[in-house]
C-alpha cells in the first residue's frame, strides 16, 4: 500500500486498522493524568484533552502506523469512503468523519455547558450538533460531574439564576466512580469536576455554548466568554428520573453501555480471547483502550498492538476481528449502527 506523490492513495490499495497522533489540547483546567495514561514521555502539564480521532476543522487526526502512516483522515476518507465507514454512513455523513473521541483530564471544574442539537448547529453554525457520553475512567475521591436538572426552572429563571451565581444549584450532581456512564444528549446542561478522567465520544462537532466558568480568569485576568442568551432556546429544561445510565458488568462479551442515532457503544472487559463479527453492522468500528493491552488481528490478516490510552479505527471492509488480551483488559467499542 503506496502513497502517491500528491499524497493520496490508490483505489487498489487494502485497508487495515490504524492507529493516529494524539492531539493535545492544552487547557485551563487541564492537569497531567492524559500523557501519564498514554505513556508519553516526557510527561505534559495541562493538557486538559487528547484527541484520539478527530475529522474537526483544523484539528484533523493523523495516521501513525503502517504504510499509509502521514496521510489525514480525511484525505483517506475523500479517497476510501463507504470502504471506510460503511455506505450508509457514507450515504449520510460524506466526507466528515460523523464522530469526536477523547480522553478528557479535569484537574479543575469544567465549565457548565450545553450543545445544540443538528437543527439548530446547522442554522447557526453550518455544523453538525453535538450529542455525547461519557464513560469515567478513574475518579478521584470525592469526584462528581453535573448532568441535567435537579429542579424545574424556566428560562428566564435559567438566565437569572447564572447572573446571580446559583445556577449550579439547580442542576443534578453525581458523585463518580470508575465504569460510571452519562449519555448526553444535545440539549442536556452538562459539566466535568475535578478529579474526573472521562472517556468521551461524541458527534463531529465543536460547538458548545458555555453557560457559567466560576468567574475564572485566565493569567491575563481575562474571563472566558459565556454564551447564556445562545443557550437559552438549546437547553431540555425537562426533569428526568436520572441522568445516569445504569448496566449489568459483566466479563468476556459485549455490554452494550448507549445506542443512539449517532453512536453505539459497547464496554469490553476481556482475559480471555474474543471474536467480533461485523458483517451485518455496515460502519467502521472504533476502539479505545481504558486499561491493559490487546493484538487485534482482522480477516485480512492484518494485526495492530493496542495499549492502554490508545484508539484504534478498524475499517468497515472488516468482518470479523480477533481480540486477544496480553492481560486482563477493559476496552469501549464504537460504531454506527
């Protein structure tokens, strides 16, 4: 498998799985957990995100492994396309790559935020909206994260209640542990706390309307910009039961964790090895490994190393995968269906 002088590849060309450079975000609230768990050296302060796959303007992933190693994932996409994601998801995506993974590292509060929904991103902001999950993957003691409504409020009541300081009171706050999971749909008000190392996945979208920041100041004595009127027609101002999704462990096969439109999820906790068929699913698969290491061998005979703190992107061309743990290992599983 060759690139061309013009960096693109031939039609003839077999895909395999591929592995692609972080992109590290430094931010704010960032701490020093992500490089840590992702064993890279020398270790980084204030990285608050790290981008395992991402077709983002500006902020498009590259792969690192294998012959097509240089090339963007949209170039390959522009070139692959139904061959890589599957044709109905080609049939509805194009030329974006339809989903955002990440590992996220609050060692300070997030900002309490809101996403659109597709209606509203895409009259606003020619984009697509923003639904998403969360699986925490280590929490410190005493970590929570805001998800949803504790108590009804209106609009205006939403716009005074962040004016005057108290908007974090009306909102539903969970203490977190590890395996916990928070699907978030657009429209949901939501925040990360300190001490909260999430895994999240989540349409390709980077429009978010931030509500409230603590009245932060960044080292200039700056404030980062609220976005409370655009939000104010996002937000689901409805009470749920729960905001927290609820499943059975268990060990050696698939749980599924959250199916939406955008997104399913499957959680992998594995010592033994399995197999995977994807024939009838249509769509690339997506793994993130939460801990331990895998080999992951495909019916092409192509075979890819998965440590811990690293994504893979299996092509949809795959029918079936072997996984085969090095040791007890915990992997999340993401496709379209």
């Amino acid at each position: 498998m060759t690139k061309n002088n013009n960096n693109t590849i031939s039609q003839n060309d077999f895909l395999y799985p591929l592995k692609f450079e972080p992109i590290l975000k430094s931010i704010i609230w960032g701490g020093s957990a992500i490089t840590k768990f992702k064993n890279i050296k020398p270790s980084l302060d204030g990285i608050g995100e790290s981008w395992e796959i991402s077709d983002v303007k500006n902020n498009v992933s590259i792969i690192s492994n294998g012959e097509l190693a240089g090339l963007s994932l949209n170039e390959l996409l522009s070139n692959k396309k139904e061959q890589l994601v599957g044709k109905k998801v080609y049939d509805k995506f194009g030329d974006t790559f339809p989903l955002l993974i990440k590992f996220i590292d609050a060692n300070d509060d997030l900002s309490i935020q809101v996403h659109p929904d597709d209606k509203i991103a895409g009259e606003r902001h020619n984009s697509f909206g923003k639904t998403e999950m969360w699986y925490v993957v280590k929490a410190a003691p005493g970590a929570f994260l805001y998800s949803g409504f504790e108590k009804s409020i209106s609009p205006d009541e939403y716009v005074d209640s962040v004016e005057d300081g108290s908007f974090t009171g009306t909102l539903k706050k969970y203490n977190v542990e590890e395996g916990d999971v928070f699907f978030l749909p657009a429209g949901r008000v939501h925040a990360i706390g300190a001490g909260c190392f999430i895994a999240e996945i989540q349409q390709t979208s980077d429009i978010t309307y931030r509500i409230y920041d603590y009245d932060r100041r960044d080292a200039n004595g700056n404030t980062r910009e609220l976005h409370t009127e655009l939000a104010k027609d996002v937000i689901d101002f409805k009470i749920y039961d729960t905001y927290k999704t609820e499943y059975t462990k268990e060990v050696n096969q698939p749980v599924k964790l959250v199916s939406c439109p955008y997104f399913t999820t499957n959680l992998l906790d594995i010592d033994i090895q399995i197999s995977r068929n994807f024939k009838e699913i249509d769509s690339f698969i997506i793994y993130m490994c939460l801990s331990g290491h895998c080999t992951l061998k495909d019916n092409n005979g192509n075979s890819v190393f998965i440590d811990q703190g690293e994504s893979v992107l299996i092509p949809a061309t795959t029918d079936n995968l072997l996984i085969i743990p090095s040791e007890s290992s915990k992997l999340l599983e993401i496709y379209i269906e």
